[in-house]
C-alpha cells in the first residue's frame, strides 16, 4: 500500500489491515452492545462501532442476507430506488498507433435504418446486438499505443462475460464500420475489460439519482447511521451512493470516509 506523506515511515494500523475478507454477515444490534462481523472463511470480529463502505450493487443483491436484524424499512427502499449504472471500459493496445496525434476520438451512432437494415448475428447474444451500445472510443493519455472503448447499457453483463476473441472482432468490426474510410486500421495486439457489473463484490460502477429516490432523498436516508438497542451508533454507511452531491465520484466516497471517520472521533471524544 503507498502511504503518504513519507511512504518509508510505517503507520500504526498497518497490521490492522486485513486483507482477503469477504464478508458475510454484519449483527449491528446485538445483545452485547457491540457489532460483530462474520466473514465467509467462518472468522468473527467484534467492535463498538463499524463504518460500512459497500458498493450500491451489492447493497441491492444482498441487503437482505447481508444484515442482523434486517435494516430498517426506509434504508431498504433507499437502496432500491437509488441508481446503479453499468460502464464498461475496453482498453486495445496496437503495435503502432495508425491514429494521427491530432486524432481526439470518434462517436459510434446508429440509425434506425442501419440497425433495421443489418443483421448483426455474429454481435448478438441473448438478443441484443451488443456492437449497438458502444459509445465510442478515445486516445489514452500517455499510451500513445492504446485507444479506450466505452460501452454502457444492458449489454454490459453480456460483453463483461464475451470471450477476449469474440469482443475484439466486435469492436474492430466498430472501428472498420466508422473509421475504415478515413484510417489505414490495423489488427489490435492486445486487449484488456472492466469487469465491474459481473464482478460480485461490486455489480455495477457507480450511482445516480433516480426520480423515485430524489422524492424520499435516498442518499440521504442511505448515509444515516444505525442504533442499536441500547441507543448507540453501532453501523454507519459511507461511499460514493451516500453523498447527497458528489454521488458517482471518487472524490465523493472520499468526501464520505471522512464524514463517517469524524462521527466515530466525535462518539469517542464523548469518553
């Protein structure tokens, strides 16, 4: 792990760190006033407070499993009615760039009539042609090699679990179709995809806001924390979903890090 500001000075949490942990189940109220945390590989911790930091994909396939007793009502439609997209990244390294320096990226539109008009078998999985929800591609900073595809839509768990072979001839299918008549293409060497929909600790990338969770402020009722019995904060939530603004950002799930780590500081001052 880099650390800052020194990366040659250990911090005094480095052995706190435990990687590897895949958790099962969260007590947040419990007859011993603490919150205890069970993990897959069947080990247990006990602490007085835990600061969550889950992803909203998760959240919504497992809420229901994933917490003793259940949460409440409020936070569970928080969590459904709250927006998680799916985005896919396909990065392509070619052996030399064939794009100008001056290339800035291209858009992939298709009309009515082209998708009426083409049968595209060899790109269609579970019905849906899945060449249709590529966004376009752009040049990667410093990678003077690499182009980077967008795709987003209902496609993406499909293409997420597509071979490397079959994405390839699709998106170099899209590249021949848009820039063929402009470019002198060349065969990608290598290829590299995001995985974040089909990955189960994540199931998607990241939030939005939908109609239905702006009438009940879902971020919000999705940031509050949770008492137990005794009336003690005893699981709070932190991550990019529950930030009433910045949600969709890495500077928003930071943003809420340091939100909940002052709740925590100011519950502990209080002794």
């Amino acid at each position: 792990m880099q650390k800052f500001p020194n990366s040659s000075i250990p911090l005094p949490i480095d052995d706190k760190i435990i990687l590897n942990k895949e958790v099962q189940k969260i007590v947040w109220d419990s007859k011993e006033d603490a919150v205890i945390v069970k993990c897959l590989d069947g080990s247990w911790y006990h602490g007085d407070h835990v600061i969550f930091t889950p992803s909203l994909g998760v959240l919504k396939e497992k809420h229901g499993q994933l917490f003793e007793p259940q949460l409440p009502i409020q936070k569970q439609h928080a969590i459904e009615k709250l927006g998680i997209g799916a985005v896919m990244k396909i990065m392509l390294r070619f052996d030399k760039p064939w794009w100008p320096d001056t290339f800035k990226g291209a858009s992939f539109v298709w009309s009515s009539e082209d998708k009426h008009n083409n049968n595209f078998y060899k790109f269609t999985k579970l019905g849906k042609t899945w060449i249709y929800d590529a966004l376009g591609v752009v040049p990667v900073a410093n990678n003077p090699t690499v182009l980077s595809f967008w795709f987003t839509g209902k496609s993406i768990p499909i293409i997420e679990q597509l071979d490397n072979v079959d994405v390839l001839d699709g998106v170099d299918f899209l590249l021949d179709t848009f820039l063929g008549s402009t470019y002198n293409l060349t065969y990608p060497s290598t290829i590299t995809k995001s995985q974040w929909y089909t990955n189960p600790h994540f199931r998607g990338t990241y939030s939005y806001q939908t109609s239905a969770s702006r009438k009940i402020n879902g971020n919000e009722v999705l940031s509050s924390p949770l008492y137990n019995r005794h009336g003690k904060i005893t699981l709070m939530f932190a991550g990019e979903a529950t930030h009433p603004y910045h949600y969709s950002t890495v500077h928003g799930a930071i943003e809420t890090g340091h939100r909940e780590a002052d709740r925590v500081l100011k519950i502990l001052n209080k002794y």
